[in-house]
C-alpha cells in the first residue's frame, strides 16, 4: 500500500492528476485479500483503479511477470488502459528510460523486455482472451455483465492461470443466477475470500442531511445497524428517487438482497427461493444424470410430457423434456442433454410409454419439426399432441407470453408441484431483457423452463372441466 501511494498517479473526478490514495475501500480489500479473491460491490468505489496498481506494481517489480485484465466491454478496456498508461507515464523518468523501458506499446499492451514482463487489458468478447498464455495476475472486471457464456471465458482465463497466480473478479451485481452469481456463492467451497462493498463505503455518497423525525423503519435500521448518518440517508433517499429499479442493483446494501432486486426477473423470486430450499433428491438418475425421477409412473394415472428439442450438438442449447402427472401437475420427471436427431426421438417416446403412454407434447418450431417426424415414423409413437389440427405446440410472440405467465401462477399457486432444482435454477435466471424479450440471461439456459412452460399448458387444455369434476383426457 505504501508503495502503491508512493509511485502511482491517478486522475481525480475533478481531472487532476495526484498520487493515488488509498479510499476505505481499497484499504479494506487489501487488508482482507486473498490469492483467490471475489468483490461484490455496488458502483464507482475505486476498486477496478486498486486492482490495476496492485498488479502493475507487481508486473514491474516481478521479472517474468504477465498481467491480464479482462473487461465486460471494449470500451471499459480501453479505459482501465488508459488508468494503466497513467501509471506508467507518471513514473519518474529514470525508471521508464532504465528497466522499465518499453518495447511496444499498443491499445491493449505493454512489453517491458528487460523483465521479459507484460501488462494487457482486454474485453471479455474477445474470441480467443487468454489463449495460450501463462498469467500471473488476473483481474476480471465486471463479471455479471460478460457477454456470450461467461463460464466458458472465465475457465478458460483460468486454465492459463499459474498456479500461484492471483485473481480478482469483482463486479456490481445483476440478478439470481448466471456465472457470477455462481461464483460467489461457491466461493467458501473454492477457498476464494469474499468481500462484500456497499454504497455507503464510498465518503463521497453524501447530500443534505434529512429531518431525523422523518426517518422510516427500514432507514432506521440501517442507520443503526451501520452508523450511518443523515447525510447518508440523504443521498440514499435521492439516488433511490432517481435510479429507481435500478437503486438496489446498482448502490449494494447487502450481498442477498442486491441479487434478488436486479435482473428484472420474469418470475416472482420469492417463490421460486422458497421452493429451491425444500426441494429434495431424485429417487433415480438416468443417462449419466441427465434423466432425474423423483415419482416413477403409478398403474392407472396419466401423465404429459413437454419436450422442447435443439439441434444436439456439443454446445448451445439444451434438449429438455419434463414429465408431469396430468390430474395434479406435479413434476415425476425431468432430462436435458445436448441431445438430437433419432436419439432424442427414441428418448422421448421411450419415456411418454414408459409413462403409461402419456400424451407427448413436442414444440414443432425449428428442430421440433424434425422430431415430430421421427417419433412418428421411427418411433411410431400413437399418442402425440397437436393444435388446430396439426401435430405439435406452436411457440410464437402471442403464445410464448401466454404459457410464461400461467408457469409463473403455477410456481406462486403451486410451488409443491415443482421437483428439479435446476429448473428452479433456470426459472431464477429467467429476465426481461431491454429490448422486451425474455430469456435466460447470458451464460446460463432457459430449455427446462421453456419445457415445463409447454407442459403446464398443453396440460390445461388436457384437463378438461365438467361440472365440479375433472375429466382427464
């Protein structure tokens, strides 16, 4: 720290140039880090600009040193860059024209071959980020926000860990699930040091100080809890008025609740949490665990089966089918694989018999139009759903909200029906994005979910009514 203070310059809010000085925050990371190390933080505490003269420091003090800073965009790299070059530009002259002379310089390089040591900075969607190296400091910056499969990228980047390399990640949070997420609540189990940052860490978040009497229950508690004072208060008061939505995703307050509030999620959190803390083990496994069963087909009951197809390859989408009890709903059995062609097609029809020949409710969108073909001619499966007289569940832009919102109601009204913890988990990683659409947030797979969606609802149209009775089709 105190060299870090001593060397390194960095450009204030005000846009000056000064020696940098350690923030609350940045002295409490220091303090508590690790060789393994992920930060949960809500925005702008300095942190990024730490990390950055942490391992610029060791890149020129380490001979055989090689540094990788990795961010969520092209421009957030450039500008962690721009920190970098700082420091070295500010470093007194007769170290950068001795030791630490530079043998090229790029926007996203620097080479000191005197120490055969090098300092890069690229953005997380970068094809080939990492590739073929050998790191020794890693920061990844902005984890929650990685494009494409962030889990790919990150093990990746830690396959080209040494193996007393030192990472970093640290990101704001972005919703339940997706790689980040994972990893933070992995991490007592992977031996990575925690550290949770909230707004209040950062002195500058400060306003006019409020009327003590006007305080909620909620302000003053954390008043209490945190020492907080009414100039903190303050500001909490007017960053929430102004980010809104965004004010518990953006300013942390607690390492549980800044997850569950960002992310907009399409289905209600609270359900779907409390369910995931009940649900117990599968009775069996199949297919290397793929096929899960928790209730095998009972003589005499009926049962649907949803299946929503992909291509099979090795990578993208997943196979999913899952397996209800028609009268009640409740879920018997789920699968999903990178799974195709004539081998899903015997999968699923094999299932749907085993399952006293349940009705088969196959998508007939894109691969499902394939699939359908194959139950019928390769499989010669007789009991196959179709709508408005052909086979298949058609998804377009007016059904696919329909079938979401009735799985939504299901988890709220019935969550007892729901068995498969990683279909909870999927649910969990569910969103709006910004342009309307639903999904499953980068990184993570929504084909359970789509699945059981499709099974609820051919399912309602299966149970039909008649009088105060159900009449099962």
């Amino acid at each position: 720290m105190a060299l870090a203070e001593q060397m390194l310059s960095v450009r204030t809010r005000d846009g000056e140039i000064r020696r940098l000085r350690a923030n609350a925050v940045q002295r409490a990371f220091e303090e508590a880090r690790g060789r393994q190390n992920i930060v949960l933080k809500a925005r702008q505490l300095g942190l990024t600009t730490w990390v950055a003269g942490r391992f610029f420091l060791k890149t020129i003090t380490q001979p055989g040193t090689l540094t990788l800073q990795v961010a969520h965009t092209r421009e957030a790299a450039e500008e962690i860059f721009r920190i970098v070059h700082r420091f070295l530009d500010c470093l007194p002259a007769v170290l950068r024209k001795g030791p630490l002379r530079t043998s090229r310089s790029s926007a996203r390089a620097i080479a000191f071959p005197e120490l055969d040591a090098q300092y890069l900075v690229v953005s997380a969607g970068e094809r080939n980020a990492g590739r073929g190296l050998t790191v020794q400091n890693l920061h990844c910056s902005e984890v929650a926000r990685w494009p494409g499969n962030p889990a790919d990228t990150l093990a990746g980047l830690r396959a080209a860990l040494a193996p007393r390399g030192e990472t970093v990640l640290e990101s704001t949070p972005y919703g339940i699930g997706g790689c980040f997420y994972e990893e933070w609540q992995r991490a007592h189990e992977t031996g990575t040091v925690q550290h949770f940052f909230p707004w209040w860490k950062e002195a500058r978040y400060r306003r006019e100080a409020v009327d003590e009497a006007s305080l909620t229950q909620q302000e003053c508690e954390l008043k209490e809890r945190h020492g907080l004072d009414l100039k903190q208060i303050g500001y909490r008061r007017w960053m929430r008025a102004n980010q809104r939505s965004l004010a518990e995703q953006e300013y942390a307050e607690d390492s549980e609740s800044c997850f569950a509030a960002s992310g907009d999620s399409v289905f209600e959190l609270r359900a779907v949490e409390e369910r995931l803390r009940e649900v117990g083990e599968p009775t069996e496994k199949r297919h290397n665990g793929a096929l899960e069963i928790w209730y095998p087909p009972v003589a005499g009951k009926k049962y649907v089966v949803g299946v929503d197809p992909a291509e099979g390859g090795s990578e993208g989408d997943y196979s999913a089918a899952q397996v209800l009890d028609l009268e009640t709903g409740l879920q018997c059995a789920e699968f999903a694989a990178h799974m195709g062609g004539a081998e899903l097609a015997r999968l699923v029809a094999g299932l749907a018999q085993e399952y006293n020949t349940a009705w088969l409710v196959v998508e007939r969108n894109g691969p499902g139009s394939g699939l359908l073909g194959l139950v019928d001619v390769l499989c010669h499966y007789p009991k196959v759903y179709a709508k408005d007289g052909k086979e298949g569940w058609p998804t377009s832009k007016s059904s696919r909200p329909a079938v979401l919102s009735r799985l939504d109601a299901a988890l709220i009204e019935a969550p007892w029906c729901f068995s498969s913890r990683k279909f909870l988990a999927e649910c969990r990683c569910f969103v709006r994005m910004r342009d309307g659409k639903t999904g499953a947030k980068p990184g993570t797979h929504d084909d359970r979910v789509m699945a059981m969606a499709m099974a609820i609802a051919a399912r309602d149209e299966l149970v039909i009514e008649s009088g105060n009775k159900k009449r099962v089709a």
